[in-house]
C-alpha cells in the first residue's frame, strides 16, 4: 500500500506533514499539531498561527467578508482568536 499523498507541498519543511489540510475559495491551510502551528495561504501570502491547545480538523464554510473558523476538539475556532507568530 502506497503512503497517503498530501499533494503540492506548500509549507516549509521544518513542520513535517500536517496532520490535516485544506481549501476553500482563495484559502487553504494545514495544521501540524506536534509544532502547535496552523498555516494558512491566501491570495499568495502565508501566514501562521500558533493553534495553542487547538486540535484543528478542518474548516468551516464561510460565506461573503466572514473569515474562515476551523473545528477542533473544543468547537468552533475563528482564525482571529489564534496568535499570529
């Protein structure tokens, strides 16, 4: 059996594999939870988070001006609460 691919690798080796990823419209992020780290590229520009004690799983549906929230263990997570780092 072939190891899951993750496709175009967009974030910088030192983070390994996220442990999940995906898009939406202009967006697309991955979480790498061992660094505490969610990326996120938009319109060309990368951007991380520090996901704090956040287990991200995936991201919700935004509609219109609204930024994107992610699922973790504890709920809805909306991409300003995280620290910019």
């Amino acid at each position: 059996m072939k190891p899951m691919s993750w496709g175009e690798k967009w974030w910088p080796d030192e983070l390994g594999q996220p442990s999940s990823s995906g898009a939406q419209n202009n967006m697309r992020y991955a979480f790498f939870p061992q660094k505490h780290r969610l990326l996120i590229e938009q319109d060309g520009k990368l951007t991380s988070y520090d996901s704090g004690d956040h287990q991200i799983s995936g991201v919700q549906q935004s509609g219109g001006s609204q930024p994107p929230s992610f699922t973790s263990q504890n709920g809805s997570v909306w991409l300003e609460e995280l620290k910019k780092v």
